[in-house]
C-alpha cells in the first residue's frame, strides 16, 4: 500500500463534503467594509460572494452541498 493510499481524501474521492483538492485557479479576496469575501475560478468562469465561515470551509476542503464543486473551486 503506497502513502497516497492511506489518505482519507483517496479513500473518499465521491462521499458529499469530503475531500477534494483546492483548484489552483480559485482567487479569493476580501471585499472592502464587508466581512464577506469575493471568489472567482476564471477557469470554471464562476464567481460568488461567500461569507467568511464559507472561505474557511472552502480552505479546509469542506463541501456538504457539492456546491463549491459545482462552481468549480473544489476539484475531485
């Protein structure tokens, strides 16, 4: 059994919220005199306004709904 096949994420690719792998084309910033934040994949040619439990969801690679791979921010 190699390394990579211990993982959780490897094990799980498909089970709703878990996994996944950032993209590497998301952009994430914070919108000035908001507490929300603004994502844009130019890849996907997706962007969203998310609040800033969202982004942290997002970087921990936390997706219940399927939504942030849906947008493509989250790939499996």
């Amino acid at each position: 059994m190699t390394d990579k096949s211990k993982s959780f994420e490897y094990l799980t690719p498909n089970l709703p919220g878990v996994g996944g792998h950032l993209s590497n084309h998301n952009i994430i910033t914070p919108i000035k005199d908001s507490e929300d934040f603004f994502i844009v994949n130019p890849l996907s040619g997706n962007a969203d306004i998310i609040s800033a439990s969202e982004v942290k969801m997002l970087k921990n690679k936390l997706d219940p709904n399927r939504e942030f791979s849906q947008q493509g921010y989250l790939t499996y």
